[in-house]
C-alpha cells in the first residue's frame, strides 16, 4: 500500500473540517432522534476524489473533532458507545470511496450521467454504512430511551433507518448538483512529468 502523501492529508483534515463545520448548522429535525444533516457531504466528495483510504481516513478526523470540539460529550454514555458512534461509525462514511475508480472512469469516457449514478449509489453505501453503527449503538446503549413497550432494536433500527435515507437522500441530491455544475472538484492535480534532459549534440 502506498503512503498517503502531504497534500492528500492535508485535504482529508481539510474536508474533515468542512464536515464539522457542516455539522454545527441547523439540520432537518424530525424528532428528538431523529435529524437530517447535509454534513457528509464533503466526505462523499473526498471520496469520489481521493478514494477509500484518505475518505476513511477524513470521517475518522471529523469524528475526532466531534469529541475535541463539537457538543459530542453529551452523546457519549460510556467509552466503547463513544468510539463506536464518533470514531467508527464516522470513518464508515468513507466506504463511499469504494466507488472512487468507477466514478473517475466514468467521468474520464465522458459518461456523465454513469458517472452521477454510481456517485448516488456511492452516497447510499456510505449512509448505510455510518448509520449501521448507529444502529448496532442504539439498541445496545440507547435501549432504554426507546418509548415504554417499544423493542429496543426496532426503536434503534426507526431512528437510525429513517435518519440514514433521509441523509443519504440529501446527500446525494447535494453532491450530485456540486459534480454536475463542477466536476473538476473530485479530478485531483497531479505533478506534470518531468520530461528527461536532452543529450546534448
């Protein structure tokens, strides 16, 4: 596996950042547990950008800030909960990077619209995948918040459900205008090749 290099670190704790920031605005509430937030997006375009490393890599970082800065504490009941919905379930968000190669074909043949789909699957994948953790968090720790004579699981699997389609749906609406209007935002640049010195005559 190749190391990661400076500048795709730096723009995953950039896009990490982003998320965060994202995060603090107001977001779609439906109920007490239940919330619709645009914030993946920067994650999701720094996956179709980047890939699967540097994605996990930027949603573990904003689940870091989350607990260094956001108002995390008071969602952590114990250290594993913690972990598991701030670190874990954060960098699962980068699983839309499995995505990464077909995208960057796509759009490299010229099929946009291929291209755009595969993006919206990609959105759908990483919103699952976050919000699997959530869930699995939800009834283990969050069981007893769930309405008197309501299954702990199938309290979690509501929330988390109807919170994971609604983000998904967002986001992917979000992000597939951004790479409509400028897709050149996931088309990283790269060193141009230097070209050897002649011989001299």
């Amino acid at each position: 596996m190749k190391k990661l290099g400076l500048v795709a670190l730096i723009e995953a704790s950039f896009f990490a950042a982003l998320a965060f920031v994202f995060d603090l605005l107001p977001s779609i509430r439906l109920s007490p547990s239940i919330s619709i937030s645009f914030a993946m997006v920067p994650i999701f375009l720094l996956a179709f950008r980047r890939g699967f490393i540097v994605s996990v890599l930027a949603g573990f970082i904003w689940g870091l800030l989350q607990v260094a800065l956001g108002d995390a504490a008071r969602s952590i009941l114990t250290p594993l909960q913690g972990f598991i919905e701030y670190f874990v379930a954060f960098a699962f968000v980068g699983f839309a990077g499995l995505f990464y190669q077909p995208v960057q074909t796509a759009y490299r043949r010229g099929r946009k619209r291929a291209a755009l789909c595969l993006v919206t699957v990609a959105v759908f994948v990483g919103s699952i995948a976050r919000y699997f953790w959530h869930f699995i968090a939800g009834f283990i720790f969050w069981g007893e918040y769930a309405p008197e004579g309501m299954n702990p699981v199938w309290f979690s699997f509501v929330a988390n459900g109807v919170t994971a389609l609604g983000a998904a749906v967002l986001c992917s609406i979000l992000t597939v205008l951004v790479l409509s209007s400028a897709p050149t935002l996931i088309r990283p640049k790269t060193a141009a090749p230097v070209s050897p010195p002649k011989k001299a005559s």
